[in-house]
C-alpha cells in the first residue's frame, strides 16, 4: 500500500470524486479535514465552480475552500474463510 500524502488542490479530480480536503479556514475547529467532491455547480452563485463539503452548508463551502486534497483509501478487504 502507498503512502499518502497531501497534494495540491489544482491536481484533484472534477469528476466528483470523493476525496479528502483541508479546509483552511477551519483547521482550529473539528471541520479541517472533512470528505468532499468538486461541484462544477450550474447555478449562478460563486464561487463557480467550487468544492462541497459533506455535512457542511454550501454558503460554508464556498467561502472556505480547500487548497490541498488527498485520495480517500480503499476499503478494507473482507478476509473469506
């Protein structure tokens, strides 16, 4: 298994891909690393597009969005006896 490390926000997927995020702003709360996908949001807000959170409310999102990314990993195997 490889080891993990944080990479720049402009190298993640915006293809919807769950991954995971640093949300800057919120690092001195509970919320810094949170799980989350790119949102090409077709709607005339802005940022446009941005990254959603999960459990997070979009006006949140947008005001705080992520400058480095990380790939969720696999889930684990269950063993078959």
């Amino acid at each position: 298994m490889g080891e993990q490390s944080w990479q720049p926000i402009e190298t993640a997927p915006t293809d919807g891909t769950r991954v995971i995020l640093m949300r800057p702003a919120a690092t001195h709360l509970r919320g810094g690393v949170v799980i989350g996908r790119h949102d090409d949001d077709r709607h005339a807000n802005k940022p446009r597009p941005f990254w959603s959170y999960e459990g997070v409310q979009t006006m949140d999102c947008r005001r705080d969005q992520p400058t480095v990314w990380m790939p969720l990993p696999e889930p684990p195997v269950k063993e078959s006896r």
